[in-house]
C-alpha cells in the first residue's frame, strides 16, 4: 500500500526502445502506440513533422516522451525510436550506437543509484532511466544474418 501510494504520487517511467531494419515501420507504430493518448492537435503536429521529406527516416536514436495518467498513475513513457539498419553494407556501427546508448543509460543508473540522494529527494525506482523493452522489428518474410547478431 506504501509503494502504491508513493507510485502514485511521484509516477513512474517506462522506457521501450524500437529497433530493426529501416522501412518496417517504427516510427509508424509509435505514433499508432500513442494516438489513444495523446490530444489530437499534438497528434496531427507530430504526423505533419514525421512526413516532412527531410525527415522521412530516422537517422539518430530519437526520444519521444509522453505524460500518460492511467488509473490514477501518472506515466512517464519514453519510446526510443532508432535509426534502421540496411542503409549500408557494414551495420557494425549501427549495432555499436545502439549498444553504447543502452550502455549509457546502465551507467548513468548505477552512478546515480550509488551516490546519495541529493537535498534529500529520492529516485527510487520510479525514473531509473533504463531501457526496459527492446522491440525488435523483424521483416515478415525474412529473418536475415544481422537480425540474429543484433539479438545475440
């Protein structure tokens, strides 16, 4: 009942980040993801940024954060929408970004978990700033070699 209370109080985050092949659609699915949630007006702002030309595709890891109330639970959700594979023959590099942001985010964690709370304000387990999901995207009629080294 306590954790309830503070939870409920202080809000909680979650963080899912997108990752595959260029062109299946994640971006897509964020804002399908979101629509139930989100006022139109913002909804139709972001469609019309995602369409402009110059940003067709994503090129660097970006953060979409939304503030969601679910029963009461104020939810901070993060999607994490990475750039997609396949734009070059060598994706070591695409893996190594992605694996360096999750790295990133574990560190900042565990230094902040380490240090004492500052002017007595509590993280708690309430923004960890970790990523908590990793979906995958997988094309449908193909599962190829990189697919298998990136989830590896």
């Amino acid at each position: 009942a306590q954790l309830q209370s503070e939870w409920q109080k202080a809000g909680i985050n979650f963080r899912v980040m997108l990752v595959g092949e260029s062109g299946l659609g994640k971006s897509t699915f964020t804002r399908a993801l979101f629509r139930p949630y989100v006022p139109e007006q913002q909804m139709s702002e972001d469609e019309r940024i995602s369409r402009d030309p110059i940003r067709a595709r994503t090129t660097k890891i970006h953060e979409i954060v939304h503030d969601i109330e679910n029963d009461g639970y104020p939810i901070e959700f993060t999607v994490v929408d990475c750039p997609g594979y396949g734009d070059s023959m060598d994706s070591t590099s695409w893996i190594d970004t992605i694996v360096k942001y999750i790295t990133s985010r574990f560190e900042q964690h565990y230094v902040a978990s380490a240090s004492p709370p500052v002017n007595g304000a509590s993280n708690g387990l309430q923004r960890d700033g970790l990523v908590h999901v990793c979906l995958y995207f997988i094309a449908a009629h193909r599962l190829k070699g990189i697919d298998i080294e990136f989830m590896q």
